[in-house]
C-alpha cells in the first residue's frame, strides 16, 4: 500500500482519482461503505481509489483535555484499510495550522494538487474544515467549478441507530464485546508494539509481552481469552488488562499477553490482539504460588475457549 504524508502527493496518484475523506477510527461498517464506494466509483471509470485520513485524530488537537480514545491507532488503521483493498492513502498530519484551514481553501487545496480528482466519497455526516462548517452541501456546490463529484454515503444502521465509533467505544468501554463485534463488522482488537518490562511474567513462569499502545480504548480490566496476530501469524493467548494489583506498579492500566506455545523475542513488534472472552476481572491474589496457579487456571480455561472446533 502507497502511504502519502503531504497533501502535494495526491498528484502522484493516477488518475481518474476518487477520494474517501473521513477520520476512519475503527473501520467499522459506516467507514467501509464510504472505501467500498469509492473503489466501485474508480473500478467504473477506470482509475484509482485513494483514502484521506488524518493523524493525529482531530480531537486530541481540537479539544487535547477530552481528546476521544482511540479505536484504532493510525497505524492499525492503515492495516485494516489495506486488508479491505485500499492501494494508496493521504495520511494528513492535523495540526492547529491546519485546523484553521478554510474548509473551501482545503477543497481548492487538494484539487490542485490533484488535477485528475474526479470523485470525492465521504460519509452524509461528514464535517471539515475551520469550525467544522465544510460538508456535502459545500462538495455539491464546488464540485462542478472545481472538476469533481460528490457521493454523499447514507449512515449504516444496526439495531435500530446509527454506527459510529462513540457509539462503538461505549460498548467497549462496558464490556459489551458482541456489540462491538456487530458494529464494527469484526471483533474488537487493540494493536500495539512489544516494550521491554519488568520481567515478572517470566519469573513467574508466563513471560509476558507488554504493549505499548497508542491511547486506544481498553475493555473493562481484567483477564481475557485473546488471539494474537503478527507478522502473518495467528496465536492464542490470555491477556491482562489492568494496573497488576498483585506486583509493585505505579498505578497505570497497561495490557500484556501470554502467548501460548511460543518461545521467541517479540521485543519491537507489532502485535494485534483479539479479544475473544472475558474469564475473569482482576483481582489481588496473597503471594506468588497463588497467583501462579490463578495464571494456570487462567490459561487452561483461556485454551478452552480458543480449541479449534
């Protein structure tokens, strides 16, 4: 996949080119309506399909102190939108500069940079530009002077309302796994790149791999039966979520995964982690025998669940 940075870039692009513009956090059905338009638009006309996002997410530069949990890092998200069959994506860079931007500047922004856009898809309730005042009525209006149309994708329903990453995050952030799993069109997964820690999994007899993520909402603490992707891999595993109650820690929510049968340096990788089932909240045991065998017991019934059928 062609990963851009600058808006510039678009020109590289062959054309035709349509573009799907959203935020995109989660790819849930709603997003995937919006990239499925856009690649049947450029199948249509013989071009090429592109994808405009941004990074960070425009929250935590418009309002940082309530910036919106994350249901996918840019770079999982980047992933999901290969996986779906995106070939080139405009990854801007928001910024407060570029929050100021005009919402009509930003269209003549990006059609002179892109001669040969001919198609802009976006989700009905799309907003950009300063103060959010660009919509779908602004791309009907400029789009005959400027050399595009414009495909305004109708909201996605489930269970009576209209999806959509607040209403996703919620259902994470409760626990409600299966909801999450209905909206967003797969189960829930966190992605995030193996850090070094302290190495109490391993003196316990479960190493460990702790991940550093990217300010992606978590499910409720505790412990989870998960399956693992990386590097073209799939593992099972049970995974804590929590601020480990039974060892010294400074309090911070932190997730890390026991990969089953696996021996290995995972240092630096990137893993996706699957949430599967909850088996239990987290808890303080009273030594390290106990905790032991509540590990154990933890990774039997974890095997149980993930056993092929």
């Amino acid at each position: 996949m062609n990963v851009f940075r600058r808006i510039d870039d678009l020109g590289k692009i062959p054309g035709p080119l349509v573009l799907a513009a959203g935020v995109f956090d989660g790819m849930h059905h709603g997003h995937r309506a919006v990239l499925a338009a856009a690649l049947s638009a450029a199948r249509e006309m013989g071009g090429t399909a592109a994808a405009l996002t941004f990074d960070p997410h425009p929250s935590k530069i418009l309002r940082p102190d309530r910036a919106s949990r994350l249901l996918t890092s840019t770079p999982h998200k980047l992933a999901l939108m290969e996986e779906f069959g995106m070939q080139n994506v405009l990854v801007v860079p928001f910024t407060q500069a570029f929050a100021a931007i005009e919402a009509e500047a930003f269209l003549r922004q990006l059609c002179a940079a892109a001669p040969a856009l001919r198609r802009v898809c976006v989700g009905r309730a799309w907003r950009f530009g300063s103060k959010r005042a660009g919509d779908g009525a602004l791309l009907h209006r400029l789009g005959p002077e400027l050399g595009f149309e414009t495909t305004e994708v109708e909201p996605v329903e489930i269970d009576g309302a209209v999806i959509s990453s607040t209403r996703i995050r919620q259902a994470v952030e409760e626990g409600d796994l299966d909801a999450a799993e209905r909206l967003l069109g797969r189960r829930y997964t966190v992605a995030g790149t193996v850090c070094r820690g302290a190495g109490l999994g391993r003196q316990l007899g479960f190493p460990t791999a702790n991940l550093s993520t990217h300010n992606e909402q978590f499910p409720p603490d505790g412990v989870y039966a998960v399956r693992v992707h990386f590097a073209g891999t799939d593992l099972s595993g049970v995974a804590n979520i929590g601020v480990r109650p039974s060892v010294a820690s400074n309090g911070d929510r932190l997730l890390e995964v026991y990969l089953f049968d696996f021996s290995g340096d995972l240092y630096d990788r990137d893993l996706e982690v699957k949430f599967v089932a909850f088996l239990r909240p987290e808890k303080r045991f009273p030594g390290k025998e106990v905790l032991q065998n509540q590990i154990r017991e933890d990774a039997a019934h974890a095997r149980r669940i993930l056993a092929p059928e």
